[in-house]
C-alpha cells in the first residue's frame, strides 16, 4: 500500500455570486475580482495555510513551500 497518512489540505474555494459573474463578462481586471472574492469573506490560500500554522497544524514554512507561486 502506498500513499499518504496524516496530511492536511488547504483550499481557496470560491462560490460565483451574480456580481463575480458579471464582473468576468465585462473582463474586468484580477484586482478587482479579488476585492470581490475577498469582500465574500473568502480567505486566499496561503492565509488559510497561515491559519492552520497558527494553530499548530503545519509550519510556516511548509505553507510558504506549498504557496509558491512559479
């Protein structure tokens, strides 16, 4: 048997609301589409990974390892 035992996912879901929709249609610009997600009260990834670190979870350097953006 092979795999992992133990591991902790850290996830950034978004619901579309009507005004995300809208605001993809009209092509508008990533910074704006953050505002929106995070006006949801959607947290970005690392800062659910930083959470989980916090509580003890995970480290913070395995959130950064895992955050990277290439």
């Amino acid at each position: 048997m092979s795999g992992y035992k133990g591991r902790i996912g850290i996830f950034e879901l978004v619901v579309f609301n009507e005004k995300l929709k809208l605001l993809i249609a009209q092509g508008a610009p990533e910074d704006d589409l953050k505002k929106e997600v995070r006006s949801m009260g959607i947290r970005e990834i690392r800062e659910e990974g930083v959470l989980k670190a916090l509580n003890g979870v995970t480290t913070l350097e395995e959130v950064i390892r895992v955050t990277q953006e290439e």
